[in-house]
C-alpha cells in the first residue's frame, strides 16, 4: 500500500502547502511576466485591480480583506494605481474620510486584458483533468481552505496579512 504523504508527509517537498506554493510560484511566473510586459504592473497590483473590478466602490480596509493583504501595503498599491490612472478614489459626499474605490476607464480596460489571460493560464492548468475531476478537486479546495479557517479562527493577526505576499 502507498503511503500516505499528505497525512503523514516525510519531508518538506510533501508538505501539502508546499506543493500549493510550488503551484502558485510556478504558474504565478506566467501572471507576473503578464502583467509587467503588458502593463508595468506587479502582482501585487494585478490582485487588488482585479478584486476592485469585482467589488467596485469598496472602502480600501475592505479592499485589502478581500485580496487578503495588510491595509498599510493595499493604500500604497492604490496609491500607485491612481498613479497610473488605473483607479479613482471619491470621497463619500457625507463623510469626506471615507473614500470609496472605482476602476477609472483605462482600469477596466487593463482588467478586460489581461483577465482572459490568466483565465488561460487558469484553464491550462486543469485541462488535463476531467469535469468531474475538476469539480472534486474544487470540493476538496473548499474544504481544506474551511479546515484553514477553523485552524486560524481565533489566532492573533500576523504582522503581515499574508506572509508570501512580495516586500
């Protein structure tokens, strides 16, 4: 009988985050070169202009809860955005602190770009397995990342939100 790596993992290289990061470094490589030859933009910038094009209007907190990154890193990577002319920031008329966050136009033109894209590296990836391979394997995710959740619940922040996420 096999043995069981991912219950009892021998060695670093069959840890089962480890073998997730391997899947996002290695494909990740593909999104980053992307967005830097496309549009000068880092994946940072990727994850919070295509979580804002799915949450428009968003306070930047919520924005940076969402792409699952500390706030302090979300304000300066919208800073740069807005920069580039890739977002809009509009005080709400009734509290001018709160600032609400929208994709300019050349935003949602950038987006409808290079999302296809990845959506194609996406596809690649999982093209070998059948539909209901797929559709297990998306249960299984779904499960891990609820067991993730419930180890967590409770647990103090992290200095950082998301520890993998580049300087």
């Amino acid at each position: 009988m096999p043995a069981d790596t991912l219950a009892q993992p021998g060695h670093q290289a069959e840890f089962l985050l480890y073998r997730l990061y391997r899947i996002h470094v290695t494909a990740g490589r593909q999104v980053v070169q992307l967005c830097e030859s496309l549009h000068g933009m880092t994946r940072r910038e990727w994850r919070v202009l295509s979580f804002l094009a799915e949450n428009e209007g968003v306070l930047s907190s919520e924005l940076a809860e969402r792409a699952m990154l500390d706030r302090a890193r979300t304000s300066r990577t919208l800073t740069t955005l807005a920069d580039k002319g890739l977002i809009e920031r509009r005080p709400k008329p009734s509290d001018r602190r709160e600032v609400h966050v929208f994709l300019s136009e050349q935003g949602r033109r950038v987006h409808g770009d290079i999302f296809p894209r990845i959506r194609a590296i996406n596809q690649a990836l999982v093209a070998d397995l059948s539909a209901g391979e797929r559709e297990l394997l998306d249960t299984v995710i779904a499960r891990i990342q609820a067991r993730a959740d419930a180890l967590l619940a409770g647990a103090p922040p992290l200095a950082r939100d998301n520890p993998d996420d580049e300087p």
